[in-house]
C-alpha cells in the first residue's frame, strides 16, 4: 500500500483542496458570511430562531464537498426538465435538498403562518376595524420597490419577489419567490430577515422625521372590548372572503386563519399548543436551514444581490413611511385622537413593530401606552402581506 498516494488522494478529495482550486475563494467568502450571520443571530440576538438556521445552511452548502445540495438539481427542475421530480432529487440529492422540498413546494410558509395564527391575538383589529386601512398603506413600500427592482433590470417576476420584502414578513417572501423567482430565495429570504430584525433601528428615525412631538405624544382611548363570537366568526369570514376573492392566497391565509380558529374557538386546545410551539420550532428548523442552502457561492456573490439588499431596504422604509402617511392622515381626521405611530406597527413583523411604537410613544410621553393600540396595525399588515403576495402571484403566477 502505497501510503504517500493515499494521503494524496485524501487531500485531492478533502474540501480543503477545493478551496485552493478555481473559485474557491467565493466558498471562503460565504462561510465568512454564515460566521457573521450566526454572530448576528447568536449574540446580537437578530431574528435569531431563524437567522442562526439560516446562517448554518449558509455555513453547510458552502462547505466544498458536502454535498449536502445540489443547485444543478434544482435548475433542472425549475426549467422543467423531463424526469426531474421530486422523486428523483430524493434519490439524486443530498439531505439539503429533501428538506428543501417543503420551502420549494410552499409547506414550511403556509405551516410558519399557521403557527402565527395560533400565536396571534386579532382582538385589537376587531376592536379598531379601521387598522386595516393602516396595515394596506404599510404596504406602500412593495409596490415602490417593485417598480424600483423593473427599473434596474429585473424581470417582473423577480421584482415582485423583491417588492414584498417591505412586508416585512419573511414566510411570505419565501413562499412567493419559491414561486416566481426561486433563483432569487437566498439573498431576498436573508434581506427579509435581516431588516425584519433591524426594525428599533430602521423605524424609529423614520418616526421622527414624519411626525412631531406634539402627534408622538397623543394618548389614545381604551379600545373596546371584543367578544369571544366575534373572535370565533372574524377567521372564517376572513379565509372565506379573502381566498374567494384571491385564490393564490388559499395556502398563507388559509393557514393563518386556521390557526387563529384552534386559538379563539375553544374545543383545540391541544392543537393549538401543537402549531404554537411543537410544530412551529420544527418547521422553522427546517425552513431556516433549507433557505441557508440556497446562498450558493457562485449565485450569491454578485451585484445582483447588492441591488436586492439595497431594494429590500428601499421597501421595507418606503411601507413604514406609507403606514406613518395613514396614521398621520387618521391623526387629522379623528381631531387628533389617533397616534400616527401606531401606522409604522402596519408592516408585518408581529410584535416588534407595535413594541417600536410603544417605545416611540413612550419618549414622547412617558404616560403614554401604545402597545395594544399598535397591535392592530401590526396584526393587519399580516394580512395585507399576504394579500399583497397573493395579488402579485395571481399577476406574474404561471
């Protein structure tokens, strides 16, 4: 046995080897990324259920050798191929890949949403049905972006994909590029996440430059209180409405007012225990990791994604200054009753946008309590999102 051409072959074969060959300073690269992002996640504590899934799947797909995923496999399936099934890529593909079915085939979206409808209180949007106005104007950011994205050269598709950062809602984003744009899910999924997670930062300047002290400091009244009918009723009358009039919206909102439902109805509460917390980590687990794989070395490095960064940021501004527009223009109309900052808690990020504005509010008047007032918006932009994507799939769906 020749001993020299063993180990030669050993360090031919190793991922280590791979890193001096043609490229592999891209691999370098992105595992410096994925050591960031787990920084972020871990210890800035950024959206970190997530983000740290995401930033290890980023760390395992760009480890040479792995073989943990297949991008080849994907592009074929995507372009149609014959014979490239789902079934094949189980045989063919690695473990990334078979967990990355459930993004690609909208599982993972649609079973995060059920979760979130499980876990959300829909009680200050009943109580304040006009929120809903202010989770539609926080919408105003996708619509922006989108035509930002056609401006600079992405296909309708992939600007729709961009746009919907500014929802502020990461399962949404991910379900809808999975549909229209898959090339595209690494780097608009970790835009998503990342400005989700930076919100006390992005918003609260925002804030400022679009109200005064003197609207920042109203004291809003006691909303009234909902019934348990109305909570019960409000899921189905929504799912019912919403999916007939935008069917592409069936599996997000469809999801989320099922899980609302084992909430409020009273007769689930073990299913609602099991979509707030057993299957909500599960899922996440796989989403976040599934996504991470997809920050390919050779696809990821690119001015493409500087321009989906910069857009995602444009977005997700632009709709915090189209809820502040609504709160500002409910502030004059209610005789000052209404605080303008509850309408930046109407993108989607449930509940850290309400909390901004509660902190905001707060500043301005130390007495003040916005929290649940804000709750409303914030719950809205949930279902504006959703709406949002769905009309953008029913126009560029296939």
């Amino acid at each position: 046995m020749n001993i020299g051409a063993t180990l030669l072959k050993l360090w031919q074969e190793s991922g280590f080897a791979a890193f001096l060959a043609a490229g592999g300073w891209k691999n370098l690269i992105m595992i410096a990324v994925a050591f960031v992002l787990l920084y972020l996640g871990i210890v800035k504590k950024f959206e970190p259920l997530l983000l740290v899934g995401i930033a290890f799947g980023t760390l395992l797909t760009n480890l040479p050798g792995s073989a943990l995923f297949h991008q080849e496999l994907w592009d074929a399936y995507i372009a149609g191929e014959e014979g490239m099934t789902f079934t094949k890529i189980i045989h063919e593909g690695g473990l990334l890949d078979i967990l990355y079915i459930g993004v690609i085939a909208g599982i993972y979206p649609s079973l995060i949403f059920l979760g979130v409808g499980a876990m959300t209180d829909f009680g200050p949007l009943l109580a304040n049905p006009k929120s809903l106005l202010l989770g539609a104007a926080a919408q105003l950011g996708v619509f922006i972006a989108f035509w930002g994205a056609i401006m600079l050269g992405f296909t309708g598709p992939q600007a729709a994909s961009i746009g919907i950062i500014g929802g502020a809602d990461g399962p949404t984003a991910i379900f809808l590029t999975t549909r229209l744009a898959p090339e595209l899910l690494g780097p608009i999924a970790i835009a998503a996440y990342s400005y989700m997670a930076l919100i006390p930062l992005i918003q609260p300047p925002l804030m400022k430059l679009m109200t005064t002290k003197k609207e920042r400091a109203v004291k809003m009244e006691q909303s009234r209180e909902v019934s348990k009918t109305e909570k019960i009723i409000f899921p189905i009358a929504v799912a019912t409405f919403v999916i007939l009039l935008l069917p592409s919206t069936a599996p997000l909102v469809g999801c989320l007012m099922l899980g609302n439902l084992f909430r409020e109805c009273g007769v689930t509460d073990r299913l609602n225990d099991t979509a707030q917390n057993a299957l909500m980590n599960i899922v996440t687990i796989f989403l976040g990791i599934s996504v991470g794989a997809t920050t390919i070395a050779d696809r990821f490095l690119s001015v493409q994604t500087l321009k989906i960064v910069a857009l995602g940021l444009v977005a997700f501004s632009i709709s915090t200054v189209g809820g502040l527009i609504g709160g500002k223009i409910m502030y004059r109309l209610s005789g000052g009753k209404i605080n303008p900052l509850i309408g930046s808690a109407g993108v989607s990020a449930v509940p850290m946008a309400a909390r901004v504005s509660q902190v905001e509010g707060q500043k301005a008047n130390p007495s003040n309590f916005l929290l649940m007032h804000a709750m409303g918006p914030n719950v809205a932009g949930v279902i504006g999102s959703a709406i949002a994507a769905g009309f953008l799939l029913a126009v560029f769906g296939a």
